[in-house]
C-alpha cells in the first residue's frame, strides 16, 4: 500500500436542467418524500435531503481538470495554500488507498437503470465524466440492468466515462427507508458481511472491472443512535470491507452525512480497523463541497478518497437525451475497466 500525499481539492458548480421524460432515479423508482417528511434523513432513492451550511469560499489548491485522472503516486504535490491545511504524511484510518486505485476528479452523475450507451454518447456533451451503476445486491431498486454488460463497460471506457460501481446489499437493521426494511442484516452481521463482499467482487469482476476497482457499498439511513443496530450495522460493514479488499478491490461506502457517514467517522476517531478507503456521502445543497461537509474534518479520507452527491432527482438533457439523476463531485477511486 502506498500513501498519497499529494492535494487535489475539486469543487464544481451544476446548474444544467432540462425538461422532458423522465426516468427512474437514484436507487428507488419511487418519488422521494418530502424534506419534511425525511427530516434530514436519506430518501428512499438514497439521496440526502438536508441541509447545510453554505459551501465555504476558502481558496483551494487548483484540481486536476474535470473529466481527468488524478496523477499517479510520486508526481509533484500541490502547492500549498494559505487557509487550506497540508495533508498528514501518515493518514489515519479510512485515507490509504492502494497504487491501483483508478483516482477520478470531476462531475458524476447516478440514476437507477444504467444509461444506454447512446444516451452515454449523447451526454459527452454535457460536464459529467462519470456515472454510478448499481451493479450488484439484494436490495436494488432496479435489479434488471439491461445495459449494463462487459461489453457496455469496455465501449463507456472507451468513448472517455468513468464508472462508479454500487453495490446495495443488505441494509441496517435500523434502517429508515420503508422499501429497504426486507432486505435488513439478519443473523451474523460479519459472516453476512462477508459473503456479500466476495458477491460484490464476483458481479465486478464478471463484468470485466478489475483488481483496484473501487466498490461503494449503499448503506441507506439508519438511526445510528441506537447501539446495537450501530454495532451490528459495523460489523457487517468491516467484514464486506475486508472481503473486498482481500481480493484487491477498494472498499468504499455510501450513506446519508447525517447517519451512515457521521457513524464512520466516530469511528475513525475512536481508531476502528477495516473502515472504507472511500466514502460517498449525500447532503443535497446547492453547491458541491467535497472539503466542508460539517460531520467530517477535513483530513479525513483524504486527499482523493470523498464524493459529494449534493443534489438528487434533477431532470437533465444532454445531446437530445433526457434523464432523471443525483449529481454528485468526484475525487475519490473508481473502476478499472479490462
């Protein structure tokens, strides 16, 4: 495993809308409660519907440019700028990705069903490089994936996308959203765990993404505060962790910042082993910041191991194709494509 110690903070506005069909969103084909109904917690459709802060103006060190690659391990750090702290040189818990990782930093957006590829061609005329697809587990809201193929990922890669791989597996025992409470963690969390991590590389690798492909487990909002759904929501989580990262992928996680993501991070503090090399979290506002999320300090999973997904069930249209997506802001590792 080797460090990254370079900087590379990506900030982003998005403002493009459209009108016209729409399809289904994020991971529910249900429209989303209300925010009062949610009360800050995750959608059904796996979108956070809080609020927060405005995005802080502090200056940041410039990213790399949107739709591009992060630099590989030894290039020249970033130089460093006044209000933006340096990096540790020895990250803790939840910052150490591995050589392989495969580092995106720009625009992601992800929707339910996996775009065709002529939509996928159509939308290179739009900011985003990159899309999430809901590639594995028992609590998917859009199990049928007709496009989603080896062949769909090698063609995506090639014409210039990048894929983020979603994984929703079991779900916490506590978990809010009404169409996830049949799928909730039941027996042993960490043999349950365990089983659905080698899934997960299974289904990946079957699709042709390679060792060093980041997997984002979707872990939808849960009542953290209650500690044995919390502790068993953990164990379940650091044994598909470690299945993952036992076969050479990158463990990542998805969840609300206000239960799944604000849990790990208390975590992270308190030193628990075998948390994710990535987090994923939603808190729908009006600007991405991936560096400003109120629940985490800012040296966590860092420099390049965070997405932002800060707005969710926008209807979009790109080269003539309409689509109903969360947006998300990427710095973090995504698949390798064979």
């Amino acid at each position: 495993m080797m460090i990254r110690r370079w900087l590379a903070l990506a900030v982003a506005v998005a403002s493009a809308a459209g009108a016209g069909v729409t399809t289904a969103y994020g991971d529910s084909a249900a429209p989303p409660p209300s925010p009062e109904q949610v009360r800050g917690e995750v959608t059904p459709g796996g979108s956070e519907a809080d609020s927060a802060p405005e995005p802080s103006l502090r200056p940041r060190p410039l990213p790399a440019p949107e739709g591009q690659q992060a630099p590989r391990p030894g290039a020249v750090p970033a130089q460093p700028v006044p209000g933006v702290p340096e990096f540790p040189a020895f990250p803790e818990a939840g910052q150490v990705l591995p050589e392989e990782a495969n580092v995106f930093r720009g625009k992601a957006f992800d929707t339910c069903h996996a775009p065709s590829m002529g939509v996928l061609r159509n939308w290179r005329a739009s900011d985003y490089r990159a899309v999430g697809v809901y590639f594995g587990g028992r609590g998917r809201a859009c199990p049928n994936q007709p496009n989603l193929t080896p062949e769909y990922l090698t063609e995506g890669d090639r014409i210039g996308w990048n894929f983020l791989p979603i994984y929703v597996g079991s779900q916490s025992p506590c978990v809010i959203a009404a169409n996830k409470q049949n799928v909730r963690i039941t027996g042993d969390p960490v043999g349950r765990g365990a089983a659905e991590g080698a899934d997960a590389v299974d289904r990946a690798a079957a699709l042709g993404m390679e060792r060093g492909s980041a997997l984002y487990l979707d872990m939808e909002a849960y009542d953290h505060r209650k500690a044995d759904c919390a502790a068993t929501t953990l164990a379940f989580v650091r044994a598909w962790n470690r299945a993952v990262t036992d076969s050479g992928y990158v463990p990542g996680f998805y969840s609300s910042a206000s239960s799944g993501i604000s849990h790990l991070e208390s975590e992270r503090r308190a030193g628990t082993t075998d948390l994710p090399a990535a987090i994923w979290f939603a808190r729908w506002q009006q600007q991405p910041d991936l560096w400003g999320e109120p629940v985490l300090d800012r040296q966590a999973w860092a420099p390049d191991a965070r997405i932002h997904q800060y707005a969710g069930n926008v209807t979009e249209t790109h080269g003539g194709s309409t689509l109903t997506i969360d947006r998300n802001q990427v710095s973090a590792p995504v698949a390798r494509i064979s």
